[in-house]
C-alpha cells in the first residue's frame, strides 16, 4: 500500500519514470512471497531428496521471476531502474520494520 502511495506521489510530482519502476518492483515482488507461501506446505512429508529438489527449483524460479522487472527496466526507459530495485526489496524492508518495531513495543512493554 505504501509503494502505491509514493508511486502515485511521484507521478503527481512529475516523475513517472520513478512511479513505475517502483509500483513494478513491489508487485513482483509480492507475487515472489505469495509463491514462497504457497510452496512451503509442498514441502512437507517429502523425503529429504524430493525436498532438496522442490526447494531449489521453486528458488530459480523466483530468482527468475525476480529477474523480469531489472530487465524490464533496464529495456525502457519508462522505467526508473533504482526506483524498480527499491521495489523490489521494499516487502523485504517492510517487514523487517514490523517486526523491530514489534521488538521495540514488546521490549518497552
């Protein structure tokens, strides 16, 4: 929700290019922890070699998917190439500020 609202910002303010590349990187990376989500339970109950094969392949293959919007962007102009890898990562950082203010609250608590 946070990207939507600064790539709507930068649009507003001019800068489409930052916009895009933003909104672009944060929506693959959403659909790259929603596979995480949905491929963990078929990991379980495998045997340990089927395991090893289900986990690397669901791995290149959301390296893969993570690949497309740094090529995308690197293609067009029309998009902002930091702006896309700052998408990309802002789930990750968005998280990880959840849970330190988490700490933070339960710590002071």
């Amino acid at each position: 929700m946070a990207a939507i609202i600064a790539a709507l910002l930068f649009i507003l303010a001019g800068q489409k290019p930052l916009g895009k590349g933003l909104v672009l990187g944060t929506l693959f990376s959403v659909v790259n922890f929603v596979l995480i989500g949905e491929t963990l339970p078929l990991r379980i109950g495998k045997s340990q070699g089927k395991t090893f094969f289900l986990a690397m392949g669901s791995i290149f293959f959301r390296y893969a998917l993570i690949a497309v919007p740094l090529i995308v962007a690197i293609k067009y102009d029309q998009f902002n190439l930091f702006a896309t890898i700052f998408g990309i990562f802002s789930v990750q950082m968005v998280i990880l500020a959840d849970h330190l203010l988490t700490y933070i609250r339960e710590r002071d608590g």
